[in-house]
C-alpha cells in the first residue's frame, strides 16, 4: 500500500474546520444559507445564471437527464475514455451510451467522429472535460448546436479552468461539477449543476429535493406534497460550508496545483519513455491530476509492472483510466470487446497517474520522478535482446 507519498490529498485549513463547526453550532444542516451562497459562487465563476448544489456529480448528471426528458429507447454520445459514472448516469434513465473514440491528443471526445454517431433517437451528448482539459469542447459545442442535439458538460474535472477565454463549466445546455476530495475544491462528496436554462435549474431543484416544489421549506404544510418523481440528492449544509471556503480559495488551489504540474513537468520532460500532457495555448488549465504514459513501444503489461513497482516504494499511483466499454458489466451488456476503440484502449493501456495534492514539494516531486525512472530503466532491462548487444 502507498503511504508515504499518497495518490491524492485534500487542502483542508482551519478556515474550513471552522464552518464546519459554525453550521454545527447553527441548528441548520440542510437546505440553508451556505448553499445558496455555495450555488452562487460556482455559478459566477462558471458566469451561469444558476447554480443546483446535488449530492455527487453523478447525481447532477443523472438530473440533467432526466430534466431533458432523456429516456428508454433513447441514445446519449458520450467518451470511454473517462470515469465510469459519465456513462452510467445514462444508464440510470433507460438510454443507452453510444462511445465515440477520443482525440489521442486532447484526449477527449474527438468532434470531428460525433456525426457519424447521431442517429434519430440521439438525444444528447456528454462531453467530458478529461484530467480538466477543456482543449476542443468549443468544437463539441458546435456540433450539437449545427444537430440541434443538446450538449451536457460533465466537467467534474475541470472547475476554475477556461478554452479560449470561455469558463469551463459555459459551453453546454449545463454542466455538472464535481467535488470528491481528489478535485480542485472538494466538499467530501457533492456536486454541482450550471446552467443558464430556467426550467432546466428549476427542475433539478425540485427533483433533488424529493420531487417537491421549488422553495418548499421543511417548516411549509407542502413539505409532504411531491409534484413529480424525485431524488434525495440534497447537499447538506455541512459539506456547502466546506464549499463555500474552497471556492473562495480556489484562485489559491488552482495556482498551487499548476506549481505541482509545472515542477512534474520540469522534472520529467527528459525522459523519452513517457509522453506528457499535452496543453493547447489557448487553455488555462485547471490541473486534476497529472497523468503521463508510457511512449508507444510499452504496453499494458510494462505499464502495469511500472505501477506496481511504484506503489511497492509507497508512492501512490494509478490506471487513469480503464475504458469504459471494457469494463465487464458493458462488455455483458452490450458485446463490447477489445478494438472497439482503439485510440481509447491504445491511450488507457499506458497511462499512470502520479500523486498530484497542492501540499507536495521538491523532494517528494523529486522521489516520485526518480521511483519512476527506476522502475522504467527496470523495464528496459528486463526487455529480450536481439543478440547482438542491442536490445
């Protein structure tokens, strides 16, 4: 087990201690003041009209969805290049995920595959910010729009960041945030909907709150009446407080992350057996975590050794990420197998995400650079040789 140097830390000060301790002290721990002014926050930074505070990005995803009248019989494009729940929140509505094969340099969706995808009962597209890369999502943008097919932005990965001038968060219909503690701003579990669609946020609300009137408070007779079927996917008072002291120190976070990335990139950018990440000038990168992969002559196997041996020296590291359609429910659910995506699987088959917090220094950035290069030189030793000296 990785100790020493862990995959992911939270940024947790006193500052967030203390609104915890604050709305304990208060009495209201749901449905209150600091998530009202933790929505606000999220949507001025995202410049939408409103923001929907839900319990996991999985959540916001899944409301979406249902808020679009996305249903049984339908189909959503989406990437299988991405965490597992981008995918499976189409599930939870009886559609079906059509996958389109990524750019092998963004590493997102590749818009210029998403035409050939659409079909009549297309009936939205779940773009993913990947590793908070926001490279393209203008382009995926235009496609829905030229297809009139509307655009989700699963953008759990990316908050703070910008394409173009345009926030992450502002090129679809609405987007969805998300903040588990390996995020830029974390709130334990949470997650937040964007969007500058009135009946969209509206629904949303109502359908998080048990399907119960929008301003329907616990102390009003309707409290028990629910206008539609609803979810209890709420954000407690506790968690928006953590949220509101985050966001206001996001510039902060955001800065001492691009610290980390840039000293990574420093360190590594020597090595010819990884490739790094790879960030268009007209990016201001919002870092999620810093994912490397191994040059194209390496595969699954040498990737998988490397991890290992890392983790061996209690260094955290990971897989980020396994394809989706590989996965062994969709496999049993819809056929999928091996070379279904290539881009995808040749990309995911080598990546390693390396510990990636705001509070990692020199030294340690230096231990896991100099772990990893052990290990790779390792690899290059254990290759066959041809006989004659070389390998």
């Amino acid at each position: 087990m990785a100790g020493d140097i862990p995959l992911s830390q939270p940024d947790i000060t006193e500052q967030e201690i203390e609104a915890v301790t604050d709305v304990m002290r208060s009495g209201r721990l749901s449905i209150g003041p600091r998530q009202a002014r933790f929505e606000e926050l999220v949507a001025q930074r995202t410049g939408c009209r409103h923001g929907v505070a839900v319990s996991s990005g999985t959540a916001g995803l899944h409301l979406i969805l249902e808020a679009l009248g996305v249903g049984p019989g339908d189909e959503v494009i989406t990437t299988p290049f991405s965490f597992i729940a981008s995918s499976n929140c189409i599930l939870y509505v009886g559609a079906r995920p059509v996958f389109v094969d990524i750019d092998p340099i963004t590493l997102n969706i590749d818009p210029t595959k998403i035409e050939a995808a659409i079909t009549e009962k297309t009936k939205a597209i779940i773009a993913v910010e990947v590793f908070g890369n926001p490279s393209e999502m203008d382009q995926v943008a235009a496609v829905a729009a030229r297809n009139e097919i509307p655009l989700i932005e699963d953008a759990c990965e990316g908050l703070g960041g910008a394409y173009k001038g345009r926030p992450v968060g502002s090129f679809g219909r609405a987007a969805v945030f998300g903040f588990y503690p390996n995020k830029q701003i974390t709130t334990g579990e949470g997650g937040m909907i964007v969007t500058d669609d009135d009946r969209l946020a509206d629904l949303c609300r109502s359908m998080r709150n048990q399907g119960r009137a929008v301003g329907d408070l616990p102390s009003e007779g309707s409290w028990l009446a629910h206008e539609r079927l609803g979810y209890n996917y709420r954000l407690s008072e506790v968690a928006a407080a953590i949220g509101v002291v985050q966001m206001q120190r996001l510039d902060e976070l955001m800065a001492k992350r691009n610290e980390v990335a840039c000293m990574y990139i420093e360190k590594l950018m020597d090595m010819p057996e990884l490739i790094l990440p790879n960030i268009d000038s007209k990016t201001d990168m919002s870092w999620f975590v810093f994912v490397v992969r191994l040059a194209d002559d390496y595969g699954q196997t040498e990737r998988d050794r490397v991890i290992n041996g890392i983790r061996r020296h209690e260094v955290g590291c990971s897989n980020y990420f396994p394809p989706i359609h590989l996965q062994p429910f969709y496999r049993e659910k819809f056929g999928y197998g091996k070379g279904d995506f290539p881009v995808t699987e040749t990309i995911a088959s080598r990546t390693i995400a390396l510990p990636f917090y705001t509070t990692l220094d020199q030294t340690q950035i230096e231990l896991v650079c100099l772990t990893l290069q052990v290990m790779l030189q390792r690899e290059q030793l254990l290759r066959p040789n041809d006989g004659n000296g070389e390998q």
